[in-house]
C-alpha cells in the first residue's frame, strides 16, 4: 500500500472508531448514523450504488448498503453486503 491510501485509510477508520457507535441493545443506542454519514461521504462520488435505510421507530439506527456492479453478465446474482448494520 502506498503511504497517501494508508494515510486515507487510517483517517477513516479513525472517524469510524471515534463514532462510538455502541449498541447496548435500546432502541437509542447504536447512533449508526454517524457512522452511516462517514461511509456515505466517503463513497459518494466513487459510482458505486448507495442506499441508506433507517427502521421505523429506531431514529439514528441507519444501515448504509453499497453495490458494486459486476462485469460478468453469467454471474450468479448475490444479495448485497452490508457495510454498515444497526446490529
């Protein structure tokens, strides 16, 4: 890894981690959503297809989805993964 996308990559999990997106199983725990606008602001602009849910009821409880495209028209189709969960 080159010393620019460390020095990225550090900074971002930095922001993750200050988050402190704690779930300590109340409806008002979690805040998600602040990691959810990190990782939205990060990937915006990179063409992947981003999609943001928060449950009824669970304010600040985001979950942020992110495809990635693939090239193989053959290939199986996989639901997405998960980068962000309000666990």
């Amino acid at each position: 890894m080159n010393d620019a996308l460390t020095a990225q990559t550090v900074e971002l999990l930095q922001q993750l981690i200050r988050n402190q997106c704690v779930n300590d199983g109340t409806v008002a725990s979690g805040q998600e959503v602040r990691t959810s606008d990190v990782l939205r602001g990060y990937l915006e602009g990179s063409g992947l297809d981003i999609e943001v849910y928060e449950p009824d009821g669970a304010p600040g409880r985001k979950s942020l989805v992110a495809r990635i495209e693939g090239s193989d028209p053959a290939a199986p189709t996989t639901p997405p993964t998960t980068v962000s969960s309000s666990n």
